[in-house]
C-alpha cells in the first residue's frame, strides 16, 4: 500500500504556459484526489496571471512572442519550485487560515454597522406630524421610540385635528369638545378618521351588503349582547335587524408579542376601548323571526346558504357553552338560531361607523 504522505502533485510545466493549452477544464474538473484543496495551487495562479499580464503588453507593444514566454516560464518554475519545498499539509492550513481571519473582520465590520444610529424622540415626534393614518403601524415598529410617540395623546390630538373639516358630519361624541378628554382619545379618534379621511371612508363603503365568503373570524366568540330592532322608515312587516355583539377570545400568542414593550402608565386612559377585540354580526330579514336569547353563550357555527325560494340567503348560527375545541366535531346540542329570508349580512369592527358603542366610553 502507498504511504500516507506519498500523493500525486500537480505537475506544472514550463510548456504548459501557452495560453492555447491552459482551458476552463483544467480548472472545472480538477480532481480532488491530485490537489487536495480541489482547486490549482495559488502559485500556480500567480504564475498564470503573471502571463496574462505580460501578453497583454505584449500585444501592445508587438514585442517578440519567444521571449515574453521564456520570462514567463522562468517565473513559473520559480514559482512552483517554491510551492514545493512546502509540505502540502501546512500550506493548505496556511490558506486556510488567511480566509478565516477576513471573514471574522468582515464580520465584526457588518455587526458594527448594523447598530445603526439613535436619535432623540423629540425627531420622532416631529416627523409623526407628517405620518399617514394608515402607515401609524409601520411608523410605530421603526423602533422603540417611534412606539412610544403613537403612545402619547399629543400623537392622537395632531392626527384628529390634520384631517378635521367643519363640512363633514360627525356624531356628537366624535366632535373636536371630546378629543380633549384622554379616556379612550385613541378609539375616538380612529372612528372620527373613517367619517373625516376619504381612503377610510372609501373603504368602508365598498364592503359588500353580503360577504363573498363565510366569516370565520366570528367562530368562538362569545355573545355578550343581543337585540332586535325594525329598521327605521320601514313597513310594519318588511325589515328587521338582528344584531349580535361578540366578544372574540384571544389567546396567549398576543401576550408574548407584546411582553417586551410596556405601555407608559400615563397614557393607558388613552388607549383604553371596551369595544377592543368586539364584532357586530348584524343580520337583515323581511320579517320578524322569534328567537331565543343567546347571551353569554359562544358561537361554534355560522353558515350563508342560499333561501329555500333561491331569491335570498339564509343564515344559521348555533351558539353552545362552552367554546369548540380545535379539530373535534361541532356537537348537535345547543341553541340554533335560522334566520331566513335574508337580505344583508354585516360583520363589524368596533371601529365601524354603524357600529353602536356607548357616548360616555
């Protein structure tokens, strides 16, 4: 068997120097097993671009071609001769070593200019003023800071009075005499921007009177209110709103999102909203439909079919009490509610115009 120290060298003769007999492939498909960094010896290299070099000034200086090469091979089996009076273990270790300590500076390079920079809050607060109100979010997760301006009242006061006009009617509890109070100013003023800020008010508008789509996002919400009213200006037997007030369970995934960040104490009257995380299922019909009460329990079930005379829609809730447990089947028991003839289906946030919140909150 061969000895362990007895390997194959890559061989680098003086005629090999031409240009003509040096391809990609001497380079593409070394063998691993000749060189044992798989790739051509640095020197080698060196020795190559040193003839590169000196056949470009060859060619502009229509110098004799024997002689370039003759220079050229001369410094080639300086070269090589050089790279193999070292023994092949320690000058791979030593290229490696090279490349190692580069990546480390680049390293801490980038680590460094990755703090960045910090400025003042009295900046943020005065770039807030310029803010769009649906780009608060992405201003708010800049950093720590532009959070903490969005925290404060001043932020909410400026936003509602950079969109107030005098042309638009607002409800009474939305008028520029309770934006001064600080409970719930961040709720106020959010409702006040669907009435005053056309892009919200647009928004609004263009929600369908029935969804394309069953709504899953009202599944396992627990009904804290409930009442039927006839629509305002009707017939005695044409419309009748069914309205539904729920309450979605949050988990525990909100929690750890926000566990690092702590609002300042003298701002949570600002952002306090009882409506917080609150829907309005507001159901339509042609007639009145006696249904039982189903407050306190927890809606597992809500469907829109098409009605028996294929004119309307026909919708079916069922609440039980006690919420649906993630991959078991919707038990038969509970209360079922089915509304039928249906003209409109609407799911509101708390932020709706039409959504019915206390004055006083």
């Amino acid at each position: 068997m061969p000895k362990k120290g007895n390997r194959k060298r890559l061989k680098f003769k003086a005629g090999d120097v031409c240009s003509e007999l040096v391809t990609v492939a001497d380079y593409a498909d070394a063998d691993p097993a000749v060189v044992k960094s798989g790739r051509v010896k640095k020197a080698v290299a060196n020795a190559l671009e040193k003839e590169a070099k000196l056949l470009c000034g060859l060619e502009a200086s229509h110098g004799a071609v024997d002689e370039v090469l003759s220079s050229a091979e001369n410094a080639k089996a300086d070269a090589v001769h050089s790279s193999d009076d070292l023994d092949p273990e320690e000058n791979d270790i030593n290229e490696s070593k090279v490349p190692h300590k580069k990546k480390n500076k680049r390293r801490k390079e980038s680590s460094e200019s990755s703090d960045g920079n910090e400025y003042p809050v009295d900046i943020w607060y005065m770039i807030s003023s310029y803010i769009r109100p649906e780009d608060v979010c992405k201003f708010a997760l800049i950093c720590r800071d532009t959070w903490t301006v969005t925290c404060t009242a001043a932020f909410w006061t400026r936003l509602y009075r950079r969109h107030y006009r005098i042309d638009v009617h607002l409800p009474f509890h939305l008028q520029p005499d309770f934006i001064d109070k600080m409970r719930c100013l961040r709720a106020r003023v959010i409702r006040s921007l669907f009435h005053l800020y056309e892009p919200f008010d647009l928004r609004v508008s263009k929600i369908p009177s029935l969804p394309e789509s069953t709504p899953t996002t009202l599944l396992n919400s627990k009904c804290v209110l409930f009442w039927i009213r006839k629509v305002p200006g009707t017939r005695p037997e044409a419309l009748w709103e069914f309205n539904f007030k729920l309450l979605k369970q949050q988990g525990h995934s909100k929690n750890r999102c926000t566990k690092s960040l702590h609002l300042p104490r003298q701002y949570e009257e600002v952002h306090t909203n009882p409506d917080s995380d609150c829907y309005m299922l507001q159901v339509t019909t042609l007639n009145f439909i006696l249904t039982p009460v189903v407050m306190g329990m927890t809606l597992t079930l809500f469907t829109i079919n098409v009605s028996t005379d294929m004119c309307h829609h026909r919708v079916r809730l069922l609440f039980q009490d006690s919420p649906l447990q993630r991959g078991k089947k919707i038990d038969q028991g509970g209360i079922q509610v089915l509304l039928d003839p249906v003209q409109s289906v609407k799911v509101m946030n708390w932020w709706h115009p039409q959504y019915p919140f206390s004055p006083y909150t």
